[in-house]
C-alpha cells in the first residue's frame, strides 16, 4: 500500500499532454516498437498521445486493478490479460512491445506486468523511487510520500486564502 502522502502534486490536462509528449520525445530513440500495451485504465491517457506522436496503431490493454479506495492499494488483480497474438510479437517475450502506465509508485503493477512481458520496454510519465526500478523510460520523478492528482480525476473548486481568517 502507498503510505498516506503529505505531499500534493496536482497535473492539469495541459501539463499531462506537456509530460506525455516529452516520454514520447525520450522513446523515440528506444524503439522501434510494433505494439503498444497500456495498462488500463492509467495508462490510457498517455497511450493515446505516445502512439499518435510514435505512429503506432496497434494498442493492446492489460487490465490491472489495485487501488480500490483512494490512496489505499489492495490486492492487485489481472481482469484481462495480454492477447496471444501480442504476446507472440518479436521473441515471445515481449521485445518490441512499449508497456505505458501513467505512472508507477510501489511498482507492483509495474512487476506483475513484467513478468507477463519481460523484454517489453516499460515507460511511465511519473515515478516514485520504489517503483523506478522496474521502468525503462519516464519523465518526472516525484518523492514517495507524494500523491500526483492526474486532471481526469479532478474538478475546479473553491481554494482557500493562504492567510488564515481571511476570505476569498
Ligand atoms: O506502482 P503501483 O503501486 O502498483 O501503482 C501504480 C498503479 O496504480 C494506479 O492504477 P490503479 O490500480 O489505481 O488503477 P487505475 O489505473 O484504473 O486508476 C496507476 O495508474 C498505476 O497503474
Ligand atoms: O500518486 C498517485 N496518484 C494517483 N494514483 C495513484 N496510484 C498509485 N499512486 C498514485
Ligand atoms: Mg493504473
């Protein structure tokens, strides 16, 4: 489980695309890859905007569940799994595939992904130390007591001043 973050790391749309293509930028050189797997749902967004900068049109999706409340990670669940015909692309074990989640944090997602590919190239926007490891390419990396509020999750709300006892 993630340990209750002190810290905010709030992304807006425009950031995201910013971050996104910057990954795509840095993959580039890394290919060529023939496939896009993108860990749902995560990891569709950024999907989205790689395979558009890269060219690639062939998307599979790995369905990873783990986080059911917020902040709390619970048992990590596979609800669909790589298809064959993927599965088979380059050695069998995955060379050539380009793995995308939005962004890896204990990277347990990460590993039981990497066991179903583990020559895929791994790529995440954001990652936190314990998951880096496990991933080949991302952007930003943020401490482990930071929680990253993605835009899709999010909505305008009233803030309050900075200076106590004052209003807006
Ligand atoms: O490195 P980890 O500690 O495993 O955490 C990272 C995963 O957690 C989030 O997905 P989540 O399971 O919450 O599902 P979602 O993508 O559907 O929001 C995130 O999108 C990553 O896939
Ligand atoms: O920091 C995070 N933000 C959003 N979802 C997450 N899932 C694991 N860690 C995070
Ligand atoms: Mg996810």
């Amino acid at each position: 489980m993630a340990a209750p973050s002190d810290k905010a790391f709030p992304v807006s749309w425009d950031q995201f695309h910013r971050d996104a293509r910057a990954l795509a930028w840095r993959l580039a050189g890394a290919g060529p890859f023939e496939a896009i797997v993108c860990i749902t749902r995560g990891g569709l967004v950024p999907a989205a905007i790689v395979a558009r900068e890269l060219g690639i049109r062939l998307i599979e999706t790995v369905c990873v569940a783990s986080y059911h409340d917020y902040h709390e990670q619970g048992s990590l669940q596979v609800l669909k799994d790589v298809a064959p015909s993927i599965r088979a692309i380059g050695d069998g074990r995955g060379r050539g595939v380009l793995v995308l989640d939005d962004l890896t944090d204990t990277g347990k997602t990460a590993q039981v992904v990497r066991a179903m590919l583990p020559d895929a190239h791994f790529a995440t926007v954001y990652a936190k130390p314990a998951g880096r490891p496990l991933i080949d390419t991302f952007v930003t990396e943020v401490s482990q007591d930071t929680w990253i509020y993605f835009p899709w999750d999010m909505g305008l709300s009233y803030q309050a001043p900075i200076q106590p006892g004052t209003s807006g």
